[in-house]
C-alpha cells in the first residue's frame, strides 16, 4: 500500500535564470494539516507556467521516495527536503513501474486519477543549483506508466 509522505504547495514566483525571468510554481514546501484539492489545484499551490503544467490533467504532481535516493545519490546530497522537486504529493510505495494510466487513489475523501507520466522539467534543475543539474534533470527519463486500459479501480494511500 502506498503512503502518502507529505503534501507540498507553493506560489509561482519569478526567478532569474541564465539572464532571463523564469515564472514558476517549483518551489514547493510540506504543509501541515488538510488541504483542500480542487479542480486545477490545492489550495495554497498554484503553477507557474500552464503550458506545461497545471490544468485538469495536471492539477497535482507526485513524486516517489525511492526517486529522493536516486538523485540524492546522483547529486552527492543529502538535504533535500519533500517537494524539492515541484510535486504536490511525496509518496512511498508507489513505484513509477507499478502505476497504470487510468489507475484512481484515494487520499483521505478525493479521489485521483492518473492520467499522464509525470514529465521532468528544466525548473526542478534549475531549483537543484544550476545547469548541470537543469541537464540532468531535463534528460531523466519518463517515469514508466503502463498505458490506458490497464488502469485498476480504487486503491487506498494511507
């Protein structure tokens, strides 16, 4: 079963980058306490570029913490903190190898619904310090989420 780790939100802000503005919603920090899901978001959390992120089929990114220990790993670091790389949920035990488009969660009363692989983007290297880590975190690879159909009902995260 999958645990629900932390839930992280936070506010788009610009930030400079290699001589440019960047507005982004990356810099995530664990809350305390429920926090209302919504449609496009959780209360508190907001996307700073909607290209790429945010609306229905991306209102709530989740990162697991085997992924943590990797790049922990890969960097030489030890300090980071859920929600270091954008997402809403930091989760255990949900493996990227074991999660199925159409697969739905259940955390406390909502429910959610997997609809796309997650997608690494330049900002979570750019708020890992710089441009080795923008390189790097751009050519991660896709989480490996089975395709449509092989979706299951319901399942808890605690």
């Amino acid at each position: 079963m999958a645990t629900l780790l932390s839930v992280n939100v936070g506010m788009p802000e610009d930030v400079t980058w290699r001589g440019r503005t960047v507005h982004t919603g990356v810099w995530k920090s664990p809350v305390t306490g429920p926090r209302m899901v919504r449609r496009l978001n959780i209360d508190g959390d907001g996307q700073g570029d909607l290209v790429g992120h945010g609306g229905e089929q991306r209102a709530v990114l989740v990162y697991q913490a085997a992924s943590y220990r990797h790049w922990e790993e890969f960097f030489g670091r030890d300090d980071l903190a859920h929600g270091a790389f954008g997402e809403n949920f930091t989760v255990d035990g949900l493996a990227d190898d074991a999660v199925c488009i159409g697969d739905r969660y259940r955390i406390g009363e909502a429910e959610f619904e997997v609809t796309q692989p997650r997608v690494t983007c330049f900002r979570v290297g750019m708020r890992m310090g710089g441009a080795a880590a923008a390189v790097a975190a751009g050519r991660a690879p896709p989480p490996r989420v089975l395709p449509a159909g092989a979706g299951r009902g319901p399942r808890q995260c605690r």
